[in-house]
C-alpha cells in the first residue's frame, strides 16, 4: 500500500514548479528530494559553492532571487 501511495503522489507533483532559496547544508538535500520525487525545482542561494554544488546535484539554479 505504501508503493501505491507513494506512486499516486508522484504522478500528482509531476511538471509543478517549486522555488528553492538556500541550497546550503540543509536545503539542498530537500531541493534534491523535491525533484527525485517528480517536482520541477528551480534553486538559488547567495554562495557560489552552494549555486555549483546544485548544478552538480542536476538542479535548475536561478541568476537571482
């Protein structure tokens, strides 16, 4: 039941848009898991560090706020 539920959900996320700010330590796992899990993640923080560890992790990472 829980493949079920989880498959159900998926297929409900899949193309929204969800914005992202702060791909630090903690944000960029939950960015990453946002996208595993179907959503559309468009990501930003202020550090390049951060901004290159997304691009690696294949997030979409915005110029600006």
């Amino acid at each position: 039941m829980l493949f079920f539920a989880r498959r159900s959900f998926t297929s409900a996320v899949a193309g929204k848009k969800v914005a992202f700010l702060g791909l630090g330590n903690m944000g960029l796992p939950m960015a990453t898991n946002l996208k595993k899990a179907g959503f559309d993640v468009t990501g930003y923080d202020v550090g390049d560090k951060q901004r290159q560890s997304a691009v690696e992790a294949s997030l979409d990472v915005a110029a600006s706020i």
